[in-house]
C-alpha cells in the first residue's frame, strides 16, 4: 500500500487559482473578439451583396449610422430600401427625407429617422406616402454639414407595411471605413 502524503501552500495554491483565471478571461475576450468580429462582416456584407444593398428593419439603423460616420467609404454604394415621405420646411422641391420611425424608449416613443433624397420625381409624392426606392449614395451639404444624399435612380409607391418601425443600431455595431 502506497500513501500520497501532499503538502498545499498558501502562495501555490494562489498561483494555481489566478493561472486560471488569467486563462478564463482570454478564453472570453478572445470569444466575444471573435462574436463581434463576425458580426460586424456580416453587416459589411449586407452593404457589398452584389453592390445593392437592401434595407431592412433589422439592419437600417445600424446602416444608417455606419453611412452617415464615414460618408467618404460609401459614395457610390447603391442601396434599395422602403420608408415614408417625409418633408421639412428647408428642403427644395427635388427632395425629401425617406423617413421610418425609430424606437427610442420601452414605452414606444420613437422618432424619425432616415436618408434624405433628390429625385425630380419627389413632388408626385406626397407626405407621409410609402414608397420603396433604388438610390446611389452622393455627398452633399445640409445646412453646412457633410451628409449623404441619395441620388434616386427608381422609386415606386408601396402599401404602408405591417411593422413600419425600425430598432436602434444592435449592439454589434462596429463602425467601419470598408464596406466593398
């Protein structure tokens, strides 16, 4: 009969304990590392599917913001998406906000949010008229500021949808300089 006789010290022990511990917190990072980095190509990817992106209500805020960062990376782009026409005071008579409401709060306040358009075709539009659109994505100036404009290349009108509500950027959302 063989009889282990082991000793455990304190400080061994310790170091045994913070070992492992060091190694679980990579073990996360480097998972949740990787989660975000597969999300955000897969959101590059929605703007780069055969050069038309496609809007939709999960994506639209987090595209929305990612294009309105770094306008310079997505002139050109071309997206296809549905919202309504939407119109303030200082907009000439070829534009129009294509606008959808955002949820902001839990309580389902929202606010609109959206691109803003050119077309020659935006005064056979009235407000508040749902419409799904074809547009390329230019750079203009809104009251001194950079901003994307899309230059409509088709537009039709739609049947308001059954969910017209669109959801605040995820929490994937990386900005990015490259979508294509």
């Amino acid at each position: 009969m063989f009889i282990y006789h082991f000793k455990v010290s304190g400080s061994a022990m310790f170091k045994v304990v913070l070992v492992l511990m060091i190694a679980i917190v990579i073990v996360l990072c480097t998972k949740v590392g990787i989660r975000i980095y597969q999300e955000s190509i897969k959101t590059q990817d929605e703007l780069s599917e055969k050069n038309m992106a496609v809007l939709t209500n999960q994506n639209y805020a987090s595209i929305l913001q990612m294009v309105h960062e770094d306008i310079h990376s997505y002139v050109g782009q071309k997206i296809k998406f549905s919202g309504f026409v939407y119109r303030v005071s200082d907009l000439t008579e070829e534009q129009f906000v294509l606008g959808r409401n955002m949820i902001i709060s839990s309580d389902f306040q929202s606010v609109v949010v959206g691109f803003l358009c050119h077309s020659k075709q935006a005064m056979s539009f009235r407000d508040n008229v749902w419409i799904e659109l074809e547009g390329t994505i230019t750079k203009g100036s809104y009251h001194g500021s950079d901003m994307p404009i899309l230059e409509v290349n088709k537009i039709k009108e739609i049947p308001k949808p059954n969910d017209e509500y669109v959801y605040p950027p995820d929490e994937h959302y990386i900005p990015t300089s490259c979508i294509l």
